[in-house]
C-alpha cells in the first residue's frame, strides 16, 4: 500500500478497465485513433500508466493464446490416442 492507502501502481482492475473500454472504443472506426496522451486525460492516469497498462493487457492475452493453443495440442495428442487404442 502507498502512504495515501491507495493502490502503489495504477494497474488495478478499475484502470484496467477504463482504459480497456476507450482502446476497444475506437475499434470499429476507421481512421481514428486515441493516443495514450488523450487516454491519459480521459483516465486521469499518466501516459505511462497507460502505456503500462496496455502492455499489461496484451501480455495477458498472449499468454492467454499460447496457454490455449498447448492445451488444444494437448486435446488432439489425447484423441490421437483414443482413437489409436480404439481401432
């Protein structure tokens, strides 16, 4: 905890999702775009936080992707065998 009580880092799950939904926002528009200045004032968190933040967010969906892809691997590995011990 920091001094003030509140959270040390402005990665919480309230940040997370305010800037998640200005990103996800702008994402059927074409030719338009925030940048993490505008975020920035929009949030009330600085640049960096948001830069931070984003990264945090596509850092979980990578792993997210690779955690699904082993267990998909793993799920065809599975059934290559039932369907080996079968015949």
């Amino acid at each position: 905890m920091h001094e003030s009580g509140g959270p040390k880092h402005a990665c919480t799950a309230v940040n997370v999702t305010a800037v998640d939904k200005l990103v996800l926002s702008q994402e059927d528009q074409t030719q338009t775009h925030r940048s993490t200045r505008q975020i920035s004032r929009e949030t009330g968190l600085t640049q960096s936080s948001v830069v931070r933040t984003i990264h945090r967010v596509v850092d979980g969906l990578k792993l997210f992707f690779v955690c699904q892809n082993a267990f998909l691997m793993l799920l065809l590995f599975l059934l290559t065998l039932v369907f080996h011990t079968v015949e």
